[in-house]
C-alpha cells in the first residue's frame, strides 16, 4: 500500500524536476509560469493520493481517531503561531502516521495545513504545506509499519529531518512563487536564509518527541489494539 502511495509522488515529481531543470537550462520551450505550473503539479499529486488513500478500507473508529489527531495538531499550531518556526504539528503528523500508518498520516498531515490556515490565513501556500506535511505523515508510516514500540532515536531522526524536508518544500513554493530569475543562485540563497529557521524547527519537533513521544505513542496504540482490533498500524 505504501507503494501505491508514493507511485504518484514519485512520477509527478520526476517530471517536474525534469522540465524545472530544462527552464533552467534556459530551454526557451520551458519558459513558463513557474508558480501557475507548479501549483498544478501540486494539485495533481494531491489528488493523485488522496485517491490512493481513499481506496483503503476504514471504519468510524478510524475516522474518529483521524479527527482527534487532526484537531490537536491543528490546536497546536495555532497556540505556538507566535513562536517562528515552533509548534507540534510535524511531531503529531509523525506519529499519526507512525501509529496508524500513511494513509492516516497523509490525512491528518493534509487536513492540519487546510484547517489550521482557516484561523492563521490562506493563500497560496496552503497547497504546499498541506502535501509537505501529507508526506511526511505518510512516509512516518513506513518507518512505524508494525512496530509494538517506539523505536525513540530513529523517531528522532525522523522528527529532525521532517523539520528540514517541510523547509524545502516550503522554500521551493517561495523560490518558484517570489523569486526571479529562477537560478541556481537564487536557489541556494532561497534555502540558504532559511536555515536557522529550519533548524529551530528541528529543535522543536526533537524536543517534543523527547517529552510526548512515549506517553503519546503508549496511548494511542492502545486505542488501536482495542478499537481497531489489530496490533499494527492501520
């Protein structure tokens, strides 16, 4: 199933790197609208998973927990919004998808983007940080797929790097959206400004995990082995 998954991914994304490559190769027939285009991309491989994740079998109990996760995520970005690049939303989509697998952290990491910019404000962007926080709730399934405990440092690992690939997919909308020319230069200095901000993220998702990890992950997969009846991720 997580194949399945990140076919889609995997596809789009080649062939975007491709013709990216090619307009920076100064290939007039690539001379686009790079923030039109890559929108769409992003609205082809969002809806190329949500379909993929639709396919799964599911059940209330499923849905409840989705939504329970979803509005603490969402709780916790707006409560920390005031603190630059701090809040729990990449740890909580982690460990959804580390619990319950990808297709619940895709939708809870989804879902958190979409609901949480009703009250921190829409634009653009929401696109971008609905699938960058989608993927790493999916791929958090890979790492969490039928796992009885928590595996603490490699969790770490993957809260940290989580923190850097969400700055890369977010420094990519701005560099394709506000950036010009679209240059290898102005790539490196797009994500080169937003480092530090990058790595306060790290820190942050890290040091949630040292404090909620365990206590969240012992609940929650209590909830999974008596409600869903299983004792792996969904």
């Amino acid at each position: 199933m997580v194949r399945k998954h990140l076919i889609p991914v995997i596809l789009v994304g080649a062939l975007a790197a491709l013709a990216l490559w090619a307009s920076l190769a100064s290939w007039s027939i690539f001379e686009l609208n790079w923030g039109l285009v890559s929108t769409l991309v992003l609205l082809v491989i969002l809806a190329l998973l949500m379909w993929s994740t639709g396919r799964q079998p599911i059940n209330t109990m499923v849905i409840s927990v989705t939504a329970a996760l979803t509005a603490l995520a969402v709780l916790g970005r707006i409560l920390f919004a005031s603190l630059p690049s701090v809040q729990p939303v990449t740890f909580l989509v982690l460990l959804s998808g580390y619990v319950f697998g990808s297709g619940t952290g895709f939708i809870v990491g989804m879902l958190t983007g979409l609901i949480s910019n009703f009250f921190l404000g829409h634009g653009p962007w929401t696109l971008w940080q609905m699938l960058a926080w989608g993927i790493c709730g999916l791929l958090s399934g890979v790492l969490g797929k039928g796992k009885r405990q928590l595996a603490l440092m490699p969790f770490l690992i993957m809260s940290a790097l989580a923190a850097y690939f969400f700055g890369m997919f977010m420094n990519t909308w701005h560099w394709l959206n506000l950036v010009y020319p679209l240059t290898w230069t102005t790539w490196a200095a797009t994500w080169a400004s937003s480092f530090l901000f990058d790595t306060i993220h790290a820190a942050g998702n890290v040091i949630f995990a040292v404090i909620f990890a365990h206590p969240f992950f012992n609940y929650l997969v209590r909830y999974r082995n008596r409600f869903l009846g299983v004792d792996r991720g969904y």
